[in-house]
C-alpha cells in the first residue's frame, strides 16, 4: 500500500564526488557532494547557488571530479559541514559548518596535479575525472520559493584517471564494476555497493558501441555514401 508523503529531501542514492576548484586567491578547494550523474562523457551537476564550488566553477570554468570508493569514507566525512567560504554564510553558519581553508589537509588527503585543468585531482580517490564547464542552467525556475537558488552544471569530461586496481582485465579502456565499489550516499548516509544481483541484458552491448564518431569518420562516411 502506498502513501503519499512530502519528504524534504530526494536522495534516493547517488554517487559521493570530491569536488576539486580553484578559489579566486588562486588556492583549491574540496567539496564533497552526491548530486550527480552522467551520460556519455558529460556531467551534471547540481548545487546550491550560494555555494562557493559552483561559484569557482563558473568563474574558472573547469574543476576535477574525484570519485571515491567506499575506502575513502572516513576522509569525506571529515569534510563534512565545511566551507571554503570565509567569512561562512549565514545558512551554512547555522547548519553548523566552519571555514577551513586546507580541505586537503583537514581530510588526510594527497593532491596531485591534473593535466588539462588547473584544479589537483585527489590521489585517494580511485577515479579522477578532469572537466571543463559546458553549460549552466538555472533550476526550479517556475517554484516561487526554489528559485534562484539552485544551479546545474555541465560539465564535458576532457581526462579519465582511474587505479590500476579497479580496471578490468583484458581491456585497455574498461572499469571493472565488481572490482569497483563507489561511496553512494542516500537520504543523507553513506552505502556501498553489494554485488552483482542479475544477469543483466544490456551489458551484453559492447561498451564500444557507446563512442561517439569522431567528426573525421562522419565526415568520410558521408563522403563515401554520396560517391
């Protein structure tokens, strides 16, 4: 039998990202987040506007997307009700949340240097993803009390960084998903991942299938077909 209910939160489970950005000092700042999803090598996004990663973000326009497994828990949460914001906004001030301006060092965590983009990426983390922003599209434009208050970033994946430990054997370009057990968090507490529970049809697509031509191969494509 179901019920209807008006919970104040939608996290019905998704994936623990470490965001790394460059504040406007030129520092960086880390923040972990789970409003997140993928499709193909773009990202979304979602945050609070008054946040100071989206902030760096859209200033920057690039950032690095730090997954990490379920290993690294204890780091994330030391990361918890922190803000790089200083002084710290009234709303997160209330929430309990301090400024720490060594997010890296408060968490135990290592920062190692990106290749495409100006934020480190973090090297615990079994999954580096280094982005450049794409677009920015405002959220709940139509709820007069949401308004203006939550942003989506899109983000183009340029560098995929992943341990040798979680890819699978036999490919040059695959991940292992039992080998890899991402931190999940869900109605505001951390999970993991159990183990494969059904065959699944899908998987029996070629991963390969997925690419997107280059512009070069459609472009002789199309010149062959019109020979």
């Amino acid at each position: 039998m179901h019920t209807v209910i008006d919970p104040a939160i939608l996290y019905f489970g998704t994936p623990v990202v470490l965001v790394s950005s460059t504040n406007a000092n030129g520092s960086s700042n880390l923040a972990p987040m789970s409003s997140a999803w993928w499709l193909g090598h773009s990202c979304m996004l979602g945050f609070g506007t008054r946040s100071l990663t989206p902030q760096n973000v859209q200033r920057a326009g690039e950032c690095v997307l730090n997954l990490p497994s379920v290993n690294e828990v204890g780091a994330v949460n030391r990361l918890a009700r922190t803000t790089g914001s200083d002084p710290v906004p009234p709303h997160k001030l209330s929430m309990g949340y301090r400024h720490v301006a060594d997010k890296f060092g408060l968490a135990g965590l290592t920062s190692l240097e990106s290749e495409c983009v100006q934020p480190p990426r973090v090297g615990e983390c079994p999954v580096h993803l280094e982005a450049t922003l794409e677009a920015v599209h405002p959220l709940a434009v139509r709820d007069d009390d949401r308004r203006g208050a939550l942003v989506a970033l899109e983000l183009r994946i340029v560098r995929v960084h992943v341990d040798e430990a979680i890819r699978m054997t036999g490919h040059s370009d695959r991940i292992d998903p039992e080998k890899w057990r991402p931190l999940l968090m869900s109605f505001q507490q951390f999970f993991g991942l159990g183990g494969i529970v059904h065959d699944s049809t899908l998987s029996r697509i070629p991963e390969t299938v997925y690419r997107p031509r280059r512009a070069a191969e459609r472009t002789r494509t199309m010149a062959g077909a019109a020979s």
